[in-house]
C-alpha cells in the first residue's frame, strides 16, 4: 500500500479546515486570521511589557505607516498593509535569520497562504510591486520603532539593522501593549472599516 499522506490541515475555531499546502480561499475567514494573529507574539516574544506583542498590532502599526506615507492611495491597498503577515495565523512569525535558514520551502508555503487570503478578501494574488515595496517600507519603519520601543535594541543597532528613508515618521507613531482580546477586535475593526471604505467607492 503507497504511504498514507500526512496531514496537512488545521482546524481553525471558525470549524475551517485549512490545508497549509493547499489552502483555498473558501476555507479563510478574518475572525481566524484576527484571532491567531492576536496570539501570534513578534520578536520571538522577546519584547517588554506585560503582554507580547503581537503580529496583529505590528500589523495594525504597519497599515497606520502605510497610510501616512501614501495619504492617497487606494483603500484596497491599505487592507493589503493589514493583511501583510495574515499567513503567519497558522504558520507563526519567525525572525528573519531563521526564515533564511529554512530557505524555499517556508517562502513557499507562505506565498501560497498570501495568494489564498488574498483571493478571498478580493485583492490580487500577487500585489503589484510598487505597492509592495511601499508596504515593505512601511514594515521596516515598524520594525525599527519595535526594536528600540520593546525589543531592548539600542538606537544605534536599530539604526545599522533597520535604516529607513522617512525618519520622520519614527516620531509620528508609537506603541501601546494591549491585552490579546483587545487587539483582536482593534484588528477586526479596522479590516471592517477598510471593507466599507472598499465597497463604498465601489458603488
């Protein structure tokens, strides 16, 4: 008898069963996106505070940079900044020195997630790559704010680790620890918000 397959889905608390290497996007809703990313912590959870911080504030801060710096873009553009790590709801954050060790395979799965999720809340499969790089340097003003603000980086390492063009928005924005419940419907307030901003230029 050939092998039987190893299982390769999850149940998410919506009842989904997403498959990881497979996924569809019948199988994705925000709640569990939301929800999972709210528990997800950055960093490795070697951050200060009183709770992690989480892949959904980092990603709620990364669609509030975005925003400032292209005050004009379109909305759907924003819901991608928000949705820039949504994969990481069932594959987890890994710091960047281990996703380069992991090579292929992991930049892989997580193409497939972002292709899926991205299907499924009506944006390209691929994002144009303007606006990803507009969404990469709105990350990266993230992480440098991250990395003195709680992750125990000097300004100097966060300098030389995580050089920006726009310093000026370091000063603009900041962060605030919240409890995991609490992120999770900031997050989902905000995906909702930019879901009828989306429609109502739509009609």
């Amino acid at each position: 008898m050939p092998p039987r397959p190893q299982r390769a889905w999850q149940r998410m608390l919506s009842g989904r069963r997403l498959d990881l290497l497979d996924p569809t996007p019948f199988d994705i809703e925000i709640e569990d996106i939301a929800h999972g990313l709210a528990f997800v912590a950055r960093w490795n959870g070697q951050t200060h505070g009183d709770w992690p911080y989480s892949v959904a504030e980092h990603s709620l801060l990364v669609e509030d940079i975005f925003a400032r710096l292209n005050p004009t873009v379109e909305q759907r553009w924003r819901l991608a900044a928000l949705l820039h790590d949504a994969p990481e709801y069932v594959i987890g954050d890994m710091i960047s020195p281990v996703k380069a060790a992991l090579g292929r395979e992991y930049g892989a799965m997580d193409e497939r997630l972002t292709a899926a999720i991205h299907r499924r809340f009506g944006l390209p499969a691929a994002l144009p790559i303007q606006i990803k790089r507009k969404i990469k340097q709105a990350d990266r003003i993230s992480a440098r704010l991250e990395a003195v603000q709680i992750a125990g980086f000097t300004e100097t390492e966060a300098r030389r680790l995580f050089p920006v063009q726009n310093e000026h928005i370091l000063s603009a924005v900041g962060i605030t620890l919240c409890p995991p419940a609490e992120v999770r419907e900031r997050y989902l307030d905000r995906f909702q918000a930019l879901i009828r901003l989306i429609d109502k230029k739509n009609y």
